[in-house]
C-alpha cells in the first residue's frame, strides 16, 4: 500500500533510482524532459490532464 498519492517530488530516474528533484512548478500537461540530477540520464513524463490533476491535489494534502 501507498503511503499516498504521488507528489511531483516522488519521481525517480529509472536508471539509478535518486529523486528528480522535480516541483509542482517543473511539470505540465504534455510531455516534460530533462537529465537525471545524478546520472544525467534523459528522462521524459508524459503527463495529463487526470495526472496534473492527482499531483495538484496531493502537493495541497501534504504540503512540503
């Protein structure tokens, strides 16, 4: 189980696993890109209207 819904700051790099470091204000509806913090490998989030949703309501549940 969860501990609860998914936060912009949860996604991982699926190659070695660190935090993105990813805000609420870094992501959109669309696709997003950019370089792992640690490996420097790409990524890309495909995002939309029901996931921004989901990430606004969590970010104004457990605020940082």
């Amino acid at each position: 189980m969860l501990p609860g819904p998914m936060r912009a700051k949860d996604f991982t790099c699926l190659y070695c696993g660190s935090k993105l470091e990813l805000t609420i204000k870094d992501v959109h509806i669309g696709e997003n890109r950019g370089s792992c913090p640690m490996c420097s490998e790409d990524f890309c989030l495909k995002i939309d209207k029901e996931d921004m949703e989901q990430l606004l309501e969590a970010e104004e549940i457990r605020p940082a």
